[in-house]
DNA sequence: TAGATTGTTAATCGATTAACAATC
DNA sequence: TAGATTGTTAATCGATTAACAATC
C-alpha cells in the first residue's frame, strides 16, 4: 500500500517541471535544493521533502541533475504517456483550448469536438469538425476517451458527465461550474475561472485597505 | 491590525457565494452550517470558522439566512466594486475571456484589449476594437485600469508586466506562464492552465495503478 | 580528504475538526 | 420554555521547516 501524495505536493510538481525545463533551455545542468527553493521562492528543505515523496533522486554533497529530475518529474506526472481527448462545449472556451495550447506535443491529442448549437455543428475548428453531442454516446462505443475536457453550461454538465462516466472515459477537465464526487476511478480537475476572479478581486480590495 | 486570513479560507468563499446563489434560485431561505456542509461536502466547523473571520452572519438556534450571508460575501470578496479591465494578449484564450466575462454581467468592465500582432489589430471582438500593444502605456496614462489580464507568451509577459505595475495597475490576472514577485500594493492571480491539465494527468495515472 | 548537499527524522507551525457554553 | 445551532475555545491532525547524520 502506498502512501496518500498530499494535493499540495502534487500541485508543486507542475512548477518544478516547469522551472528545471527554463534550467535546461538555459544550459543549466545541476542544481541544489537550496539554489532552487531561491528561484521559486520556496525552502529547500520543502523541495527535497517533496521529491522524496517519490524517490531519492539527488545525490550528496552534488545537488540535482537537472536533466534526470526533469524526465523523473515528466514521469510522475504521467506526461510520458499520451492521452485522447474530447472537448465538450465549442463555445469560446472549448475553441480556444482546442486551438491554443500545443497539446499535440505534449501527449494530448483531440480526437472531439461536440456541442449542442446547430449554428455550431459542421463547423471545421484548425481540422477539427464539431459534432453534434446526440452522437457522443455512439461515438465513445466506438473511440477510447481518457480524457473529457468540459466547457459548456453546468446545467448541461450533469447529464453529460453521467454519459461520459457510463462509457468509460476516466479523466474531466472541467471548466463547468458543475462540480461532483466523482465514482472510484474516475478523476476530475476543476478549473473554475469566475472563482480565480473572485479571489483576485478579494485580494484588490484587501490592497487598497492597507 | 487585521489578522491574515489565510489563502485556503479565502479559495473557499466563492465557492460558498455560488452555492449560496443556488439556495437562493431554489428558493431556500435559510439553512445551517450542516446542511450546507453536507451539500459542499464540508464540516460544518470548517464552515462556521471560515465565515467568523469576518464577522458573525449566523443566529444561533436558526442559522444562516441564506440572502444575507449572500450578500455579506459579496461584499468581502468585493464584488460590489466595479472593475476596468483591460486583456493584453487577443489570442484565443484572450478572446474567449473576452466574451466570457462580458456575459457573466458582474462589475467588470472592459476598456481595452491590446495585441502585437498585426493581424489582429484592429479587428472588431464583440465591440471592441483590438489596439497595438505600442498604444498601452499612453492609454494607461489616460484611462484608469484595475485589472489586466495577461494572456500572452510568457517571455512577451515580463515587458509587460513592468510596463502596466509602472502606470499603476493593481490587479493582475494572469495566464501567461511568467511568475514574479509582484511589489507592494500590486495583487496577482495565476491561472495555470498546462499545470491544471498536468495535475489531471498525475491523477489519472494514480486511478489506473489501483 | 574536506566541503557540500542530500535524505530523513524531529520540531514547529498552521489549518481543520471537535466540543460546548452562549443564546436565539 | 426546550430544542437547535451558532460563535468560539480547545484538541487534533497534517504540512512545513529545521536539524543533522549519511555520503558523494
């Protein structure tokens, strides 16, 4: 039985991955905790007891390589595998991930686009045609789906995350304001845009107090 | 002095605005510290000491009512205030927060939209006129801005980000990849998008060892 | 080797949960 | 009034920081 990696942990992984890659671009090879806490505005001691959550990969008296800690940081993250990928919603949202982010290197590649709008349906995104969302049932019969990108009303979320659930498709990305205790096995990230709003403007009103 | 509230009590409280939003669609006007635990999928002690950081809503033996404790929250997470707002960066994910925000109708107002790609200057989204980034410092000496959103390249973004803190904009939305030390009285919230998704893809990789 | 820095255990700090007197 | 539920203090739990022996 492994132990339970701590949400905080897990979300700090994105960061050092990004971080040792702009190391790398920037021709650096090794790097202790205590130079890169410096960087990232962290404690050393916080680095190393995050990496140790997932093995020794440093080594005494020399610091990280930071070739090495980047791949083992690619692989925890589960980016050395790829991912196929619906959009589900082709409002301004679902058309922007779609186009913006460059998920096709990354591992991720859209094999959907679905929505409801007829205005909508036909239409050809960067190569990509939008589907009808009548025909997702029939479609994820025939397609694995690991991953559902939600980007459509919340109201219209809860019957399609019951469809999606039902055929197997194991990841959301959900930018809905629908949020639910996912089943075991199903994982879900929420990305609640409105609410990072809120707390930006929670935190220009405190400012303005001082 | 003000105690600190901390960051954990604050990503919390739009999350209670909007299910506080829905009791009140629904009709409910009053409900305790438990049962709006059970539906959040909180403690109810969580929820009590979370909103007694900033005054005391409830009445014992009754518990909340639903439109005030609504409105009190609105109030602490400033959303009483209006907003000017401007997006550096037209692309796809500048666009769609663009329209998004602008249908959501709170008090958040756009004033400018600014790219350095001339393709995209001077092009009409939903009413406004994309400028040329050249054009930003002299609009901020005319317009009052409180918001910006970033929403272009990561090395476009450091220019920038000295350019508007120098013309004495406060509030930073930002979704380009740059992160900096913002200086005293200037707030920032980073949306991630590529750690959001990296996140997901840890978790699934998680679900499917078990 | 001596110096540097890890991996890891122990101490501290902060956030969450439990408990209960106050009171509507 | 009696029951319900808050506001708040105390206890617990978990995460961060500090310390240091191990070791490259």
């Amino acid at each position: 039985m492994e132990k339970e990696i701590s949400t905080a942990v897990i979300r700090r992984l994105p960061r050092y991955y990004r971080y040792l890659g702009s190391l790398m671009d920037n021709g650096i090879t090794r790097i202790s905790s205590r130079d890169l806490s410096r960087r990232m505005g962290l404690t050393a001691s916080q680095i190393r007891q995050d990496l140790n959550n997932f093995g020794a990969f440093g080594q005494q008296g020399y610091g990280y390589n930071v070739e090495k800690l980047y791949y083992e940081i690619r692989k925890i993250l589960g980016l050395d595998k790829t991912y196929n990928m619906i959009i589900i919603g082709a409002g301004n949202i679902g058309q922007a991930l779609l186009n913006y982010i460059n998920y096709q290197r990354r591992g991720y590649n859209f094999v959907g686009v679905f929505d409801k709008n007829p205005k909508l349906i036909g239409l050809n995104i960067r190569g990509t045609v939008i589907r009808d969302i009548d025909t997702l049932e029939n479609f994820l019969d025939n397609t694995k789906v690991d991953i559902a990108v939600l980007t459509l009303p919340g109201n219209d979320a809860e019957e399609v995350i019951k469809i999606i659930i039902d055929k197997g498709v194991r990841g959301i990305w959900n930018f809905s304001h629908m949020t639910i205790k996912t089943p075991p096995g199903v994982v879900m990230e929420n990305v609640h845009l409105t609410d990072s709003l809120m707390t930006l403007s929670y935190k220009l009103k405190e400012e303005s107090k001082e």
